[in-house]
C-alpha cells in the first residue's frame, strides 16, 4: 500500500533536511509539552525520526503509517516502549485496532497534514484518541506561494481548530530548514481537547 511513501523508506533516514527537520521538531515539541512519562501517538511517523527522539523519556509511543515500508524501517528499530501499526485513519479502523482505540496524552504530526485527502476529517478522528485536556501538535511547511493549496498558514490551521472544536495553544513559525532556494519555513500548530 502506498508506493509512493515505500519508495522513500530506505534512503528517509540518511537525509540531512529530514533529520534536521525532525530535530527541530522535536525540541520546539517542548515550547508547548515535555513528552516524559506520557503515551503518545505518532501519526503519520514514517521511518520514526521523532519517535524514537521522544521515545527517550515518554512511557509508550503508538506510531501509525500507511507505508509498510516506513513502518518497516521503524520497526527494525526495536524500540523497547514503541508499537507500530499500518493503517490509514478513518471511523472503520478506529473500530478494527485496538491501538485506535486508546486515548493519548499527545497526538503529534510531522510533516503529514499537507498529504491528508481530508485535513479537517482527519482532525475531527484524531480529536477522538485524544483524553479529555489531551494535545495535538503538527509542523507543517508554512505556507509560501498563493497558488499552493497543501501548504499551510495560520488562518488555514486557526479556522480548522476552531471548526472541529480544538482550543488553540498556539501557531506560530517555529523554524525553517536551509534549501538551494533559500530557508524554508515551517509554521507549528498546537490545540487541545477540552471535554
Ligand atoms: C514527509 S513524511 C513525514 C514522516 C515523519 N513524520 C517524519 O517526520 O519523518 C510524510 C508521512 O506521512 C505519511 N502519510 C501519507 N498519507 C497519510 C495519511 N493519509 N495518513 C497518515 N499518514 C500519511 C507518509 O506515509 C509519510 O510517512
């Protein structure tokens, strides 16, 4: 499932923008919450970059993609406190795997919202594993060119918290990686589930 993530699985972790990027989001990951001690869900984690960063200090990571292969390269890990799932979210898989069924302290998701078919849906699913005060945090490329519609601005990311009923911690640039074209910047979101 999923070629075309598959086809970046074997080189994802020896690419210095991705490293970098996952670096960065893992130390601005504590502007809004320190991942020590608590049970996360990675969605969208890919080969494990900032799961096996906050799998140091956090009690147990679930990491969720719909690449194998991704999945694959995590899994060879073998990280003590990580369990690993491919899946595509929706309501029926919610309903199949156990995993779906928890309910985290955090949600985190890297560099996965601009790929989503449905962004908003997959908020209003991903609100349900969260525990009553629980937080969702994406890092997403901010977005830089009118004409783009997966990239992401505040206003995007504010009117879709809003919308599915997430209060909003912060929005905010959190950091850019260095390209030929020049830095790329990278706008973080971060709300939480109230009721
Ligand atoms: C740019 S990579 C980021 C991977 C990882 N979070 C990281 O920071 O290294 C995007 C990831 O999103 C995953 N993805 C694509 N479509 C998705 C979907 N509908 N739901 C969840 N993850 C998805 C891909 O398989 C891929 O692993």
């Amino acid at each position: 499932m999923n070629e075309s993530w598959d086809d970046y699985a074997e080189g994802w972790d020896s690419n210095e923008d991705v490293i970098s990027y996952s670096d960065k989001a893992f130390r601005t990951l504590f502007e809004v919450v320190n991942p020590e001690g608590l049970l996360i869900l990675d969605f969208g984690c890919g080969t494990g970059l900032l799961t096996e960063r906050m799998a140091i200090t956090a009690d147990r990571i679930v990491a969720v993609d719909p690449s194998e292969k991704m999945i694959s390269v995590l899994q060879n890990k073998q990280l003590s406190n990580v369990e690993t799932l491919i899946a595509v979210l929706s309501e029926e898989t919610i309903k199949t795997y156990d995993l779906f069924r928890s309910k985290y302290d955090v949600i985190v998701a890297s560099s996965v919202c601009s790929f989503l078919p449905d962004y908003e849906g997959t908020l209003r699913l991903l609100k349900t594993l969260l525990k009553p005060n629980g937080i969702f945090i994406q890092w997403d490329w901010l977005k830089s060119d009118e004409d783009n519609d997966s990239d992401f601005n505040k206003e995007r990311i504010e009117s879709a918290y809003q919308r599915v009923g997430l209060e909003i911690l912060s929005i905010s640039e959190a950091f850019s990686i260095e390209s030929e074209e020049g830095p790329m910047k990278v706008i973080m979101g971060a709300a939480r589930k109230t009721l």
